[in-house]
C-alpha cells in the first residue's frame, strides 16, 4: 500500500464534528493525541488519559485538530 494512498480517503470526522476520545499519548509540542477510526486528532491541552469530548475545527490529509469542549 502507497503511502499516500490515504491521502484521497474518506476522513472519519469532518469540521465542526463533536467526538468523544481518549488521549492515547502526547506530541512532542505537547498537544493530545487521540485517534477516531485510527485517524489521528491532535487536541492542545489534552494529557494523556484524558477522556474529552472534543470538537473538531480542521481536518488535513492525514490528520485533524480539535479543540477540548467545555
């Protein structure tokens, strides 16, 4: 399988989806990583463990950003 062949897939979420996650670990810039479907959202201020309900606010070719709801 290609590399990019995940590039013109079908993205699990889309912006301004609300989801629920568990941060699995975090990035060396210090942003959650958390997966939905296996694709990868990056959440600032999440920690690892953390259970959250995030909604998403950009999704990129093989990766999305949410941002924690209060």
């Amino acid at each position: 399988m290609n590399i990019k062949s995940n590039y013109f897939l079908p993205k699990p979420v889309k912006v301004g989806d609300e989801v629920e996650v568990t941060v699995e670990a975090v990035a060396s810039k210090g942003d959650g990583i958390a997966k939905k479907d296996g694709f990868v959202i990056f959440i600032k201020g999440a920690k690892e463990g953390d259970k959250l309900k995030v909604r998403i606010t950009d999704v990129k070719a093989r990766f999305a950003i949410g941002e924690i709801m209060s």
